[in-house]
C-alpha cells in the first residue's frame, strides 16, 4: 500500500487494536469470538444456516438456502483467489499467545475474506426471513472475530464487509427470490 491516505488507516486500525487489546483474555469472549472465526472458515456457519433455513421447506427458503450454496464458493474464489492478489498487504503478527488454536491463514489480510462472506451469505439469507437478525449478529461476530483473534487489520474487516456488501445485493439481483401468493 503505498498511497497518501496509508498512515491514517494505519492510525485507524491501531487505535481499534488498542480498543480491542482491553477485550482480549476474557474467557466468555475468548471461546465467542475463536469459535466465530473457526465457523467462518470455508464458510461453514453459512452452510450450516442455509441448511437449517432450507429444513422450513418453502420454496422461498429453499431458494435462499441454494443461493447460499451457489453464492458461498464464488464469493470465496473471487475475494481470495483473485481480488487478494491484488493487494497482498501484510497480515498482523502471528507469533503471539493465543488462548485457542488456530489455521494459520496463507493469503493477503485485505481484504477480510471471512467480513466478505459473512455480510454476502447474511445478506442473501436474511432477504424475507424473520430469522434476519440472526444472521446479522451472525456476520457481525464472524467479521469482528478476525480482529479479536489478531489474524486481520480492522481496516481488512472494513473492506471485506463492503465487498461483501456489493456481492450479496448483486447476489439478490441476479438470483431473485421466488415470491410466493398470499
């Protein structure tokens, strides 16, 4: 990253570190926020809910279930295979004491691939479901657990959750839900 606003996003993302620093080593948080990062991986957790959406058996919840299977694995070749090589930024340091075990990940930090499938798999499976705050609080845990367990710069949360943003309202567009008549 070479580009003029470089040092106030460094500034940002030390100061949300810090922030973050006062909230590490709480037992409750430490298993919370490890345990989201590690659904997160290969979008485990969105499966799991896309699946558990798709048991109501509507044709509205099973299209939304099957737009998660679909959407999961694109999201995931275009934001680590292709947009990450774009950028190859630096993650945090690796070598620090973590309470729980982690997969080391081998990509760039920018952006946050798990922020990006968090919000495009929430965003999919909330559109016409009651459950939506769930899958909110859901990508919410999920993104911020990347920062919590030291593996991505707040600044690569940012940036994946508003890739992700961009992907799961192009994901409605292009795989509309089929409105069932009341």
């Amino acid at each position: 990253m070479s580009w003029r606003g470089r040092g106030a996003v460094e500034r940002f993302d030390r100061r949300i570190e810090s922030a973050v620093d006062g909230l590490r080593g709480h037992p409750v948080a430490d298993r919370v926020f490890y345990a989201a990062s590690e659904l997160g991986d290969f979008g485990l957790v969105w499966l799991l809910l896309a699946s558990a959406r798709s048991l109501r058996s509507s044709p509205t919840d099973e299209r939304a279930a099957l737009r998660v299977a679909v959407a999961a694995p694109l999201e995931s070749v275009l934001v680590n295979g292709v947009v990450k090589s774009f950028f190859r930024r630096t993650r945090p340091p690796w070598d620090v004491v973590r309470p729980h075990r982690l997969r080391r990940p081998r990509s760039s930090s920018f952006p946050s691939g798990h922020a990006s499938a968090a919000v495009t798999n929430a965003i999919l499976l909330s559109e016409d479901d009651r459950w939506w705050p769930v899958y909110v609080l859901m990508a919410a845990t999920v993104a911020s657990s990347r920062v919590y367990v030291k593996i991505h710069h707040p600044s690569d949360v940012i940036g994946g959750a508003a890739l992700g943003l961009v992907l799961g309202l192009a994901g409605r567009k292009l795989m509309p839900l089929e409105r069932t008549q009341a």
